[in-house]
C-alpha cells in the first residue's frame, strides 16, 4: 500500500458517498454503497481486509436497509468537551464537542470536530449490540467521518446533521489490528441496540 493508493481509496469513497447523497431513492443508495464497499474491500490495495481473509470474503456484513433509521437531525448545543486519541501513526488526534443529536428512541450523540489538520465531523456510536456475536464492533461504528468522505448531508442553515444508521461501518481496525482507529467515547454509546448498518460477523 502506497500513499497513492490511500490517495485513491479516498477519491473514490467521496465519490461514493457524493453519489449516495444525490441518489433521491435511500434504499438505492445504500444498495450502490454496499457493491462498491465490497469491491474496494476485495480488490483494492488500501483495503483494511488482511490478504488471508481474502480469498473467502463474498461480503461486508451489511443489514438489509430499514428506512425508520434514517433521520435529519438539529445540531444542538453541548457543554464543551474534548477527547484526545493516541495511535501508532499519527500522534495524537484531537476532537472538540461542537454539539448533539437526540435521535429518537435511541438516545443523544455526541457530535465531535477533528481539531487538528483538515477539521472534519466526527459522530460515531456504540450500541448495545457491541461486542455479541453476530452484533456489532466491540469499539463502535461511524456514522460521520467527513474528513475520510464519509458524508450523508448536512444543512449550514438550518443547521441540521442526516445520520442514517443504515449507513453505519465499521472502523477499519475492525478487520487489521494494525490500523489505530478513534473509538466511540461515552456521549456515543447508547443503551439501544441499533440492528442496521455494518454487523460485526468476522470476516464472511
């Protein structure tokens, strides 16, 4: 993997996601999301799936989409706060709080702004599913990593954030320990379990 490779894996993930964002229809927006997630995965070199686990993959673990988990949220005022994550490769990497969701049913998210080169929204979640087989990733899933592309809308005006669950991935440490991946802190983990989006089956 070269940092042209990372270079590309990124332009195409916003490509991916610019797409989804003008597809009207959401559920074929996340079938299109779901192929290409697939191909990168399997074919291209900055994948985060281990070469061993090739061979055998026909799939991320993505449940069917549900529509009731879609939602356009009001970014609302937050206490400030702050979370600082250490890896391996980058140093430190620092978030602010700018705010919350409440997400009905489900309960408030913390919404968080990568403070260090580049900026970028940051709103991952960790549900009651985490850590169960069959459930979800032990460390959370992302919802919004704008910086990595991972972008389903948002609304300066109104000041609005869409999260759709459905959407939900997980992280790439996920598949390869020796990725460092920012992991769902307090204010992101709910007491619900959150049955859409990426599940956490292992490699299938």
């Amino acid at each position: 993997m070269t940092p042209l490779d990372v270079a590309d894996w990124r332009r195409r993930v916003f490509a991916l996601y610019a797409e989804v964002r003008e597809t009207p229809d959401a559920a074929a927006a996340h079938t299109r999301w779901r192929t290409v997630r697939d191909e990168l995965f399997l074919h291209h070199p900055a994948s985060a799936l281990m070469a061993d686990d090739r061979p055998g993959f026909t799939g991320l673990p993505v449940a069917a989409y549900d529509p009731a988990w879609r939602f356009e949220l009001d970014l609302e005022p937050a206490e400030e706060g702050r979370f600082d994550y250490e890896t391996g490769t980058d140093g430190l990497v620092p978030f602010e709080r700018i705010g919350q969701v409440r997400v009905p049913e489900v309960g408030s998210l913390d919404v968080w702004r990568l403070t260090s080169y580049g900026g970028g929204i940051f709103v991952p979640v960790k549900d009651a599913l985490k850590g169960r087989p069959g459930g979800t990733y032990g460390g959370g899933r992302y919802l919004i990593d704008t910086i990595k592309g991972a972008d389903l809308g948002s609304d300066p005006e109104a000041n609005t954030l869409v999260l759709d669950f459905n959407f939900a991935y997980n992280p790439s440490c996920a598949y390869d320990p020796a990725w460092a991946c920012p992991l769902a802190p307090a204010g992101n983990t709910v007491a619900v379990e959150i049955p859409v989006g990426e599940r956490y089956f292992g490699v299938s």
